[in-house]
C-alpha cells in the first residue's frame, strides 16, 4: 500500500472520529477535503504508472 493512500485513510478516520466526538469546528472539514483529494490523487498516479511503463 501507498503511504499517500495510508495517510489519507487516516485522514478520513481522524474527521470521522472529529464529527462524531466534537462539536466539528471548521477546521476539522479540511481533513475531509485533504484526505479525499490525496486519495483520489494516489490512486489516479498509481493507475497512470501501471499503463505508461512498459
């Protein structure tokens, strides 16, 4: 596993944990948008290099 995708996963956990626990202040919505754009990210890049190297 990618260590991007593994730090957003933990991301998403920590918002998670932050909206359920918390009275979620504005800040911890930026671990939603971080997490999500990293992840998608990784996984866009790790497809990307499977099909250019040949």
């Amino acid at each position: 596993m990618d260590i991007g995708i593994l730090a957003a996963i933990v991301m998403l956990a920590v918002w998670a944990g932050g909206t359920f626990f918390l009275d979620a202040p504005g800040w911890i919505n930026l671990l939603l948008t971080g997490g999500m754009f990293v992840l998608i990210w990784r996984i866009a890049v790790r497809g990307n290099a499977r099909t250019t190297k040949r």
